[in-house]
C-alpha cells in the first residue's frame, strides 16, 4: 500500500476522498454507544482526515496519529478550515508511541493490522490504558482469511485472537464478514469492533 515516498497512501487518500465517514464510527457515537468520559477522542491512523473532521465537528477534541506525511498534511489543513476546533496532530508510527492520553474514544478504522505483529500487543495494551472508564475503542481488525495476510509486517487475527482482545471489555458490536473487493481487488477479512471500558 505504501512505498519509500508515500505515494501509494496519498493514491488511496485521492481515491477515498469524497467518501462518507465511517458508518462504523457513526454507530459508535450514537445514542447505543455514545462514549462516556473527557471529550477527548484520538484518531489513529487519521488517513485522509475524514473522521476526524466529523469528530471535530461533533464537538470533541481530537489528536490525530498518522505515519504517512501527505495524511498529516492533509489533517493538519482542518486546522485552518474550523478554527474552534480543538486539533493535535501527530506524525508517528504506532509502534513508536509511547502512550496515549486519557481518552473518551479511540478509533482505529483500517488502521490496526498496518501495525507489526510483534508490537501489536504494546500498541494494543497502550489503547486499553488510555480508555476512561466507560470510554469505547471503535475500530476493525483483519482476519486469518485475509488475502494479505502473508505480509509479514501486519498484523492479521483468527476469531479466537479477536475474542481473547476483547477479554475485559464490554463488547457494544463484534462482526465478523468476509468477501471480495477493495481498490485493489482482494479477498478481505474483517472484524468490526465497539468496545466499551467497563465503568465497574
């Protein structure tokens, strides 16, 4: 998806860009699943900025994490389109991050398997640690069924695997579906994903 200079993420933002926000997201922040907690919200793998943008206009405050220069420049430009707007962004990988903020809502939409295997369970444990008590991660995960999931470098999860991460959580929605697709045509496996902190 992604080569030396960025130009294979800046093709995909160009693709995606009209597109609507997450439906994903949108269930997150409905009335079902409204998160509980600080207003504050982090956006990780922000992309082309279109989520972020709607959490920002919903009214919270965002920090949003990319590892892609162009996804940065792009997201930092909301900055001057809403002027209110309570906007940190972020250049780095997941892996190299050492912790997040306390957080009312973390969103990861497509985001997570670019993680490395080997530091999924930091990254994953970083997400958990940040959430406030009664606070909701949103996100999906790739499964074992995933045409890409011979790239050693993403993180790919069996049903099971998603099941054992979400040990502890309040699960709002888990999904599992499958099919064939994308920009580049390729059997897909996902796993949808709201997930509340529990209060108690």
């Amino acid at each position: 998806m992604k080569n030396k200079n960025g130009a294979g993420w800046e093709a995909f933002y160009q693709a995606n860009q009209t597109r609507a926000a997450s439906p994903l997201l949108r269930r997150a922040l409905g009335d079902e699943c409204l998160p509980i907690g600080n207003g504050y919200a982090v956006d990780l793998g922000c992309g082309s900025g279109i989520e972020t943008a709607m959490l920002l206009r919903a009214g919270w405050s965002v920090l949003a994490i990319d590892k892609a220069p162009h996804a940065i420049a792009r997201v930092g430009a909301l900055k001057a389109e809403q002027l209110s707007a309570d906007l940190t962004v972020v250049h780095s990988r997941f892996e190299e991050l050492k912790s997040l903020a306390p957080s009312a809502l973390i969103h990861a939409g497509l985001s997570l398997p670019f993680c490395e295997p080997t530091h999924f369970p930091a990254v994953w444990d970083k997400i958990l640690s940040a959430l406030e008590l009664g606070g909701v991660f949103v996100g999906h995960l790739f499964g074992d069924r995933h045409d890409w999931a011979t790239h050693s470098a993403m993180s790919f999860h069996s049903q099971q695997a998603v099941e054992e991460l979400c040990d502890g959580l309040n699960i709002e929605l888990l999904r599992e579906s499958e099919g064939e697709g994308g920009l580049v045509p390729h059997h897909w496996h996902r796993f949808d994903l709201i997930l509340r902190k529990p209060v108690v």
